[in-house]
C-alpha cells in the first residue's frame, strides 16, 4: 500500500468536492486527506488528495477523477518536485509548572502558541508530515486534550507545471 499525492483544479462549483468524494465512496477508494481552496481565480478550486492503494487502483483514481465533469486539471504532486504542508493545531493540558517545557518544544519546532487558558495551551504548527508526527511524539509527555489537522496542501516547484485556464 502506497500512497499518492494528487492536485484537481476543478471548476468552483456548488457540490464539486462532494461528487469527488462521491466517487472515491462508490469505488472503494480510500482518502487519506482532502483540502480544498479558491485559487487567485475565483472560478477555481485546488484540492489536494492524498489517496492510498496499490499501483493499479491510484492509477483508476486519477483516471476516474479525470473524467469527472467539473474537473479541469488533475496531477501527481510528486515529493521532489513539490512541496507540501499541513497545519496543525494541538490542545495541551498544562499546569503552571509544565507550561514551560510545552513552550520549549514548541520554541523548538517554530511552532506558535495561540491560546492559553488556566489549564491548557493550544499550539499551531505548520510543517511536512514527519515534522508534525515528530512533534506530536514529543508531546506524548504530556496530555494532549485535542488534535485538528488539515491534511497536505501542496503545490509543485517552479513554473513549468503552472496551470493557466482561460
């Protein structure tokens, strides 16, 4: 089992990313991780899908994906040629006496933190996958009430490989 990165420019339409869904539902496909935004031309959505399967069925996807209606463009984001991120936001139960070793691994990881409350902290961290794993183990010392991720936005190096619709 493998995973792959895919980016859809897809038309802005109302019930776009539920047809995407849709169909991953209706073949079996698995979705790791879904994101989608308006891009700088507000006719269009990025999504960004991290599917896993074998070679074969990540091959129907983005062939399944591609005949879809509203679709315009769809792409491997390769891991070298691209870069891909994740937000992260962590609630962490802290005393006054351990705040400060959570402050130190944040400080640590360029992570921010965006809220404290008498008993808890919450950090926002932004990185690639192993960066937030790595972050979230050393966490593990403490108790974390609360995690929200993303899943990977990502977009792939230079202008080769921009996409211009008219």
């Amino acid at each position: 089992m493998q995973n792959r990165v895919f980016q859809l420019l897809v038309d802005n339409n109302t019930g776009v990313l539920s047809r995407i869904s849709g169909l991953f539902s209706r073949r079996g496909y698995n979705i790791e991780s879904i994101t989608a935004g308006v891009t700088a031309d507000s006719r269009f959505t990025r999504i960004t899908i991290v599917a896993s399967g074998d070679e074969e069925v990540l091959d129907q996807i983005e062939k399944q994906v591609a005949k879809l209606i509203d679709v315009r463009d769809i792409r491997e984001l390769k891991p070298d040629k691209s870069v891909y991120r994740e937000l992260c936001l962590i609630k962490v139960k802290s005393t006054p006496e351990k705040r400060q070793g959570i402050i130190a691994v944040a400080d640590i990881f360029r992570a921010k933190i965006i809220d404290v409350n008498v008993d808890s902290l919450i950090v926002e961290l932004t990185g690639n996958q192993s960066k937030i794993e790595a972050f979230i183990s050393l966490l593990k010392d403490y108790e974390i009430l609360e995690i929200a991720r993303t899943g990977i936005a990502g977009l792939g190096r230079g202008t080769e490989d921009v996409i211009c619709l008219e």
